[in-house]
C-alpha cells in the first residue's frame, strides 16, 4: 500500500497539537474524541470486513450527470485513521468524486464500501447511519441558527446523549464554545468552517469527507484548519479531503490523488507527490 501510516512522520509531527492534549477528553479515564460508549471511533464496523483492504475503498467510479461522465474509472481508496487527498486542476472531477463516494451521484460503474460493507445502492442518508460524514464547501451551516444549535442538528440520528461530544468540539474548536450562542451566518469564514466540521464529527463518523475546507480563509485560518484535521485524524477517524491549495494539503496527507478529466494520474504518498518533478511542475507551479 502507498499510504503511509506512521503518525510520526515529521511532516506532520511539526503541525498541530504536539501533546495530543486535544485528542483527550476530560474524563479521568482519558479516553480519545469522538469516541461512542465502546471505546471504538464513530460505528462498529460491518461484520464481513476485509481486514487486508482500505478501510474506505471507492473502486472504478464512472459515471456524471446526464450522459457526460465526469469520472473515469476514477478509483480512491483511504485507510483507517489516516488522511487521504484528492487535488488537480479544475475541472478535473475532484468534488464529483466526493459526491459519488457520498451517494450524491450514481455511478454507472464502480463501487463503494466502508469497513468491507457494499454501500453503493445507499443513498447519502443511509451512508451517514453506516459512518460517513460529509461537509460541502459551501452552504454548509444554517445560517439563523446558533453554533450550539448547528452542532445539535448533527446528533439528529442519535439516541444517546450527545452533550458529551458536543464539549468534545468545543474542546477542538475553542472559538466555537465562546460563539455558542451567536447565528453561525454572522462568523467569519474559518469560523463556519469549524461549525460544519464540528457538526458532522456530532455524527460520531468512521469517515469524514470535506470538500475544499480552506476555501477563502486566510493562510493563518488554512493552517489551523489543517491542526485540527490532523488532531481528528489522530483519534481514529478516516479523512478524505479535497483542497485546492495542493501543496499544503500534500504535505499533511498520509495518501495523495491527483485526478485529471475524472481519472486519476497519480497515486502516492503525500510526500512522494510533492517530491515527484512531473507533479510539481504540472500542478504545483513548479516549485
């Protein structure tokens, strides 16, 4: 396999929360986030796992909307607790996958499984009742509702108590326990950003999906954003994630994807990416 699943790599040890405090609940017993009652991050996984295969694997995607295929046996994989990137020019079906892998898009080819699970047939709410969480790039908050009630609206499937994971998010996302009370539409950029993330880790996912996170945030903002994915990563949780801002996003994926027209054109490390001349060149500026 080509991604890399050691934590310690000192491209990502240099970011985020080098005492993993943030990945620690309050409670005596230390147990990590976003964790349910039996210790295991987000939903049990199906019964008949593949325990040799990608936690998440979205194999030969082809399909589009109408008759135009925008993917082209496009084929992403993410392992559990790590962090898997797809970047490329625009155009090059990056957000389309995403919508696929989500059920928001059928496929006329391909596949989707989650912990060994066929979910292909689901629609993107049975998908969330079998672990996957995912945050669009826009229009992801409700605007006229608080913080505090954003995050509420993402424990809809619940029956337990969800107080507990709500002081979980705030615990990752400060800004958002002092903003609690106030209309998400009135916080800045980043700001809503951290209330989309913060309600769909209210799921309890085995998956988190984000599209385009960064998106017209500041490089400070940008950073930040990319400490606390890392941190939520670090609990467990498998991230799949689409960025623009390519090589920042390379630099803290355990597995990287570059698509061009639908397909994909290189699969590697993140590191191994942003080493590979033909990449740097075609899709980072050459730098």
């Amino acid at each position: 396999m080509t991604g890399s699943g050691d934590k310690t790599d000192p491209l990502r040890d240099g970011r985020g929360n080098r005492d993993r405090s943030i990945t620690k609940s309050d409670e005596a017993d230390g147990s990590e986030v976003f964790r349910d009652e039996t210790g295991s991050a987000g939903r049990e996984a199906s019964a008949n796992v593949d325990p040799a295969g990608p936690f998440l694997q979205a194999r030969n995607m082809t399909g589009g909307y109408g008759a135009v295929d925008i993917l082209n046996d496009c084929t992403i994989d993410a392992e559990k607790g790590e962090i898997s990137v797809i970047v490329g020019p625009n155009g090059a079906g990056k957000s389309t996958a995403m919508k696929a892998i989500f059920g928001m898009l059928n496929l006329r080819k391909g596949s989707v499984t989650i912990g060994g699970e066929d979910i292909t047939a689901l629609s993107p709410q049975a998908r969330v009742a079998k672990g996957m969480a995912f945050v669009p790039q826009t229009s992801n908050v409700f605007p006229s509702m608080t913080v505090e009630e954003n995050l509420e609206m993402g424990a809809f499937l619940r029956e337990d108590d969800f107080r507990k994971t709500i002081e979980q998010v705030y615990t990752l996302f400060p800004i958002l326990r002092d903003k609690r009370r106030q209309a998400a539409g009135e916080l800045s950029g980043g700001q809503r950003q951290q209330v989309a993330v913060g309600r769909a880790l209210m799921t309890l996912p085995q998956v988190l999906m984000l599209d385009e996170p960064t998106a017209g945030v500041s490089p400070i903002v940008m950073d930040e954003l990319f400490d606390r994915i890392i941190e939520v990563a670090r609990t467990g949780i498998t991230i799949l994630m689409v960025e623009q801002n390519a090589r920042q996003a390379l630099e803290i994926a355990d597995k990287g994807y570059v698509l061009v027209q639908g397909a994909n054109a290189h699969t590697d490390t993140g590191p191994a990416l942003l080493a590979d001349p033909e990449v740097r060149r075609t899709f980072l500026g050459g730098q």
